[in-house]
C-alpha cells in the first residue's frame, strides 16, 4: 500500500494556490503556479467554484499510454515518469489525461510530473487535499 | 538580480511600449512609492478626464513571491477630490501582472471606441468592445473569462455602468468582488472607453537562494496560517468590529447622528456568519482566505417554488455604509442593496453615504419630493433605496444623476453641507472613534482609514491618553510606515506578520541586497511627501480641511470633537509633512542613478 496525493475536502478550497506555489517552488526553484503538477480552477461567473486536479497516479496511465515515444512510462506505485530526451513536445499526453491533471510547461514544453510527494499538502491551509493510503488494487 | 518592468500602453494609438525600471524599484522600493514618482512626472493641470491622464497600476517586489503581499494600487488623478486618487485591490492582479513580466501598467490615452485590453506577457492588444458596453460588472467578468483564452492564471479588471456614466463613485471590480473602490478609479476607466483588462501570463523569478528563500518562505506561512495574527480575517472578518463599535458609540448609524445603533446586533459578523456565510475565498497567494461570501437565496414566483440565489461579499465597511448608516438592520436588505451596487460598480462606502446624506437632506428640507419624483427617504427603508439606486443607474432626472456624484458636491448644491460627512471630499469609512479617525481621513494621502488607522488610536488613547500633539506624531509615523507597506503593496491586514525585521529578511532572501532600516524609511518618507507634492499641486490645501458640521454636535467613541481641536491637529500634521516635504526635496527630483546606494 502506497500514499498517492487525492483531494479530501474539494469544497473547502479558498482558491489561494498555496499548493501550486509549493510544487513550482521545491521542485523548480520557480516563484510561479505555473510550474505546478496539480491546478486548481476555478470557473467563469461561479463565484468560488473550484476543481481541484492532482495526478491520481494511475496504476494504467492513459498518459503514458498515449505518449508516442515512450517519454512517459509507468512509475511503480503509481503516476508516471518523464525521460524528457525522449519528449517530442506533441502534447498527446496531457490530451489523454481526462481530469486535465497532467499539467504542460510551456517553457519547457513537456508534461510537469507529479512525484507524489506531498509538498502541496503541506502547504494547504485548509486540508482540501491529503497523501491518502490506496491498496494497489484500487488504483 | 529581479528585474521590474513597466508596460506603457496608450489607448489613443493602440500602442505600446515597455520600459525596465529596476532603477525606480531600487530607489523607491515598489508600490506606491514608483507609482507616486510616475503620477509626478504628468502635467499638473490636466483634468482627471482628460485622455493624457494616466492610470498607473504598480505592484511591488513581494508580489506574488510572499504569501499575502496581494495587493496591486493604482494611482490616477481622483474626479471625486480632484487630486491623489489612490486605491489598492487585492484579486489575482497583483500574481497575473507578475506572471505577465510587469510590476507597473500605466494606461495612457482615450480609445475613441469602447475597448478591453488583453495583457497575455508580450501581446498586448486592444481590441472592440462596443457589445460589452452596459454591460454589469459581475456580466463583463463571466464573458471575458469564457472569451478570452490564456494558458495562465487570468486576472480581470473591469467596470460597471457606473464608471462607463463616468461616475466619479465608480469602482473598478477586480476578478471576485475585489475592488479598487475609492476615488473614482472606474469613472477614469469609463472617461477612455476602457471597460476592462485582462491580464495573464507564466514568467516568474528563479529563486536565487533555496535555503534562505523557502526557510523564509515557510516562517510566513506559519505566521499566516497557524498563529493568531491572521485569525479574524479568516474567522468572522472585519465584521466582528459591527457590534464592538456600536457598544462603544462608533458604529456610524443615520448618517453619523450616533455611533450606537439599536440593530447591531442583527447584522452583526455573527448574525451574517451564521444566517449567510457560505464560503471564504482567498486572493491568489494568500492563504488566508478574508473574503468573506454571503448567500441569498430568495423565492421569486409567488405561486410556485421556484427560487434564486446569489453570493455576495460583504465585510464591515459594507455592512456600515448599506446598514447601520442607512438604519437598516435587515442583512437581507444589505445584501439586495449590495447586489446592485456590485452591478452597476459604485464604491459601496460612498454611494452609502451619499444615500444617508440624501435621506438627512430630505428630512431637513433641502430636498423635496419635486427632487426625488415622489420618493419620501427615510432611514431604515430599504425598498426606497433600491428604487434609489435604480433611477440613479438610469438617470432618471438631474437630481439622481447628481447623486452619483458624491455627498460633497450635491451639499454644494442642494443644501445640507453639515451633514455631508466627507472629507477632503472623499466619503468617510465606517468607524466614529473619535478625533484621531476623522483627523486620519481628513489628513491621510487617499483620506482612508487606511492610510494612518486614527480610529486605532481613539481607542488606544481611551486607555491610555497622551497629550494631542504626541498622538498627532503617532498617527504621523504610522502614516510613514505605511508607505513603506504600501510599497511593497502586501494586505494590510498582515502588517503585523510584515515587521521591519522580516521586510529586509524577505528583500535579501530575493537578492534585493542592501536594504536598511533607514533606507526603508527614506524611502516612506520620499514617497509620503511626494503625494502631498502631487496633492498640493492640484489645488490641496491642509488648511481648507474641515470637519463636517454634524461631526462636531454628535457624541463619538471619545467623546465630542471641537472642531477648533480638529484644525488645530490637523496644522500640527501639516506642519510634520511640511518638515518632511523640505528634508525630501533634495532628493524628490534627483534621477535614479543619483539616489546614494549603500551597495
């Protein structure tokens, strides 16, 4: 059994990006949301309507599978990881990914890929999402 | 190195421009102070409607870094007072300006058609905007979301019809019910065709120093979130303060005549946290989540069940200006009241005490029912204030469509200046402490309760009194500290968790080296002074500032102001700014480069 990020209480969110900012910050060393692996959204005229979309980390991962060069493979435990040598740039992958989870860089321009760290939740102030035990079997 | 940039965009041509100016931000910190610098350098005589006049929105260098530091200010010249318009906003402006590559947006020009502006980093485009016209605030957002594609966060500023009427009342709303509300910054918008701007883009600043960046970063964010510094803004909000203030007589209530009111308790941050709160939201990058959301949900089919419902934000200036100074005590009613208010774009605090002063007006006989078409006003009557804002929103004749000019201009013309509590000619906010609020929004640079918290120092100075002129200097060196604040442009509401200490920690932690204690306060000073410089210069005068007539009679948090104590505190003050105004003068008009840099 493995921690695999999911969002717990999606109405508590307050739209502050606190998560974004963390993940760009760790891991990028970026002072950005736009580097973040997870997005939170928020929605036209729906005052403080907001869907949050963290990598569920597939055990099958439709990004993977429609990556053409095998950039993105299966990680153990779930999500996917990035060979970015072997990136073509197409964005088949964040296409593939329904929940829109799968964040681009448009800087990079490749795929940013969730590490299931857990630094996001760390710095949630209102415990919208948590690193939560997933048996394998119901990934 | 961070670099700051300024994107210049003329609404005549369509043009625009973009300039470094890393050289204003190392002299003047940011904020306010760059934005002040820039209003200076634009004729003195030039009309707030005037197509040369310039909006300058500034941000500064803990913009979207900082957990908190939300707020974007804009500085133009105010149709309400005539000279320093300032109003700052919180929103996702301050983050998207960042993610866009600039710190400063200074609009320029009339645009000869209605217009909305796209900011997406580089491209910068002015496009048509005929079929947005008339359209609402809270319309204009939904369509521009959904039209307007970006990759990145956007962030949305726009007016209501009120500022397209060129209402120097009009706000200009920034994304969720944030606004830069007072002093006219929507009419200024509406006077270059300009109904909105959208801005958006994904460029940050590299962190230079992990350790030092993330060690600081976290120490804020465990002030923000876990200690108690934040805790009534994400608790009951600025609410809390309705039925503390009322219980110590400074509650305005009709229209300033006391500062008890009877139905405090009804719309009290209680009674709306547990009758109407639904939601708290937050601007981008602040953890906190101040925004407080009412909703209303109202049966409209009087056979059937059908309903609607709406959310709407409200804090204690709202709940002031639409309640307790109105007499009413139904936060239904307000929250109708606000509604309508939120459509059309108004400032809440002024079109409020505008309506009070109206009702006063009408009760004394400067106003008939020949100027209000039949409406009797009376406190307490909400349904007539609906009415009232709808016929102000259609012009419906002279009388209503002065209305929307403000209390002070239609006292001069209608009769009743006593009762139009204004200062400097700016609506006053929602706190009757005593001296030190009234002397803070007749002196303070934008006349806002923000600009040197006076009514912080009535209640401190029940407890323990000091002799005027010392709390003159309080108040004085507490405006300073808040240039300094405004500078940086962070929420105001976290200014205990921005210490001295923790600014030059913060700067240094972004390779913003060299900063002191006394540079910081130079700076403040510099940028103080300025304001007043700009001030003076269209026509400002520390001597011409009265109390209003009525403020004198009523009984306050402290008791009853002498008006005579009043003016002499206020040349205490001026006589503070004049020696700052001097020591600032050297160095006011120096270039950049000439600026002594300890580094």
């Amino acid at each position: 059994m493995g921690k695999l990020l999911r969002v717990i209480n999606r109405e508590q969110c307050i739209g502050c990006y606190s998560c974004m900012f963390a993940c760009s910050r760790i891991w990028y060393k970026a002072i950005t949301v736009e580097k973040a692996a997870l997005r939170v959204k928020n929605y036209a005229g729906v005052e403080g309507a907001f869907s949050i979309r963290p990598c569920y980390g597939c055990a099958d991962p439709d990004c993977a599978r429609a990556c053409p060069t095998a950039a993105l493979t299966p990680r153990p435990g779930g999500g996917v990881d990035l060979d970015s040598a072997k990136c073509t740039h197409c964005g088949a992958c964040t296409e593939a990914c329904i929940p829109e989870a799968l964040q681009w860089d448009h800087e990079q321009k490749q795929p940013i890929v969730c590490r299931q760290c857990g630094v996001c939740v760390q710095f949630c102030p209102n415990d919208v999402i948590a690193m939560v035990d997933i048996p394998a079997a119901t990934r | 190195m961070p670099v700051f940039k300024m994107l210049d965009i003329d609404l005549t041509t369509g043009r625009h421009q973009v300039t470094d100016v890393s050289a204003q931000f190392d002299r003047d910190l940011g904020g306010t102070a760059v934005a002040t610098s820039l209003l200076l350098d634009t004729p003195a005589d030039l009309d707030p409607y005037a197509p040369e006049a310039p909006i300058i929105f500034a941000t500064g260098p803990f913009s979207a870094v900082y957990p908190v530091a939300t707020k974007t200010v804009a500085l133009f010249r105010s149709p309400l007072t005539g000279n320093l318009g300032e109003s700052h906003a919180g929103g996702r402006l301050a983050m998207a300006m960042y993610g866009a590559g600039f710190h400063v947006i200074r609009v320029r020009g009339a645009s000869p058609f209605p217009c909305y502006v796209t900011i997406d980093e580089d491209q910068v485009h002015l496009h048509r905007a005929h079929s947005l016209w008339g359209s609402s605030a809270l319309a204009a957002e939904r369509i521009l979301r959904d039209h307007v594609p970006s990759s990145y966060k956007r962030s949305i500023v726009r007016i209501g019809p009120a500022g397209e009427r060129r209402s120097p009342l009009a706000a200009a709303t920034v994304d969720s019910s944030r606004h830069f509300g007072r002093l006219g910054l929507g009419g200024v918008m509406g006077s270059k065709n300009l109904k909105a701007l959208v801005v958006s883009g994904g460029r940050y600043w590299p962190i230079v120093e992990k350790g030092k960046y993330n060690a600081f970063y976290k120490k804020l964010y465990d002030a923000v979130v876990k200690s108690p510094a934040m805790k009534k803004y994400h608790d009951l909000g600025t609410a809390m303060n309705v039925v503390p203030l009322s219980r110590i007589n400074s509650l305005p209530t009709r229209n300033f005549a006391q500062g008890f009111f009877e139905g405090a308790d009804e719309i009290s941050g209680e009674t709306f946290a547990t009758r109407h709160l639904t939601q708290h939201l937050a601007c981008g990058h602040c953890q906190t989540g101040c925004i407080h959301m009412a909703t209303l949900r109202e049966r409209f089919h009087p056979e059937h069940h059908q309903f609607k419902t709406f959310k709407i934000s409200y804090d204690h200036e709202l709940i002031y200006a639409l309640g307790s100074n109105l007499s009413i005590s139904s936060p239904e009613e307000i929250l109708r009241l606000l509604l309508l208010i939120e459509k059309q774009g108004w400032d809440a605090m002024s079109i409020g005490v505008t309506l009070a002063w109206a009702i006063d007006a009408f009760q004394a006989g400067h106003l008939t029912p020949a100027h209000t078409d039949g409406l009797v006003l009376n406190f307490g009557d909400a349904a007539t204030g609906e009415k009232v804002l709808h016929r102000i929103a259609r012009g419906h004749n002279e009388f209503y469509r002065d209305l929307e000019r403000g209390a002070a201009f239609c006292a001069r013309k209608y009769g009743g200046q006593d009762s139009a509590i204004a200062f400097g000619g700016n609506e006053a906010p929602g706190y009757m402490t005593g001296l030190y609020a009234y002397l803070g929004y007749a002196t303070g640079v934008r006349h806002s309760h923000l600009d040197s918290a006076g009514y912080a120092i009535d209640q401190k100075a029940l407890n323990e009194p000091k002799p005027d002129d010392v709390l003159t200097a309080e108040l004085y060196k507490e405006a300073l500290w808040r240039m300094t604040l405004n500078s940086l442009v962070i929420c105001l509401f976290a200014r205990n968790i921005y210490t001295k200490e923790a600014i030059l920690e913060g700067l240094d932690a972004l390779g913003l080296t060299g900063w002191t204690e006394t540079r910081l306060h130079e700076a403040a000073r510099r940028a103080h002074a300025r304001k007043l410089q700009y001030k003076e210069r269209c026509g400002f005068r520390f001597d011409d500032l009265v109390l209003p007539g009525k403020l004198a009679r009523v009984v306050s948090g402290a008791g009853q102001v002498d008006p005579a104590r009043f003016a002499r505190q206020v040349a205490a003050y001026r006589d503070l700014a004049r020696a700052d105004l001097a020591a600032a003068a050297d160095v006011a008009d120096a270039p950049p480069s000439a600026i002594p840099n300890p580094r």
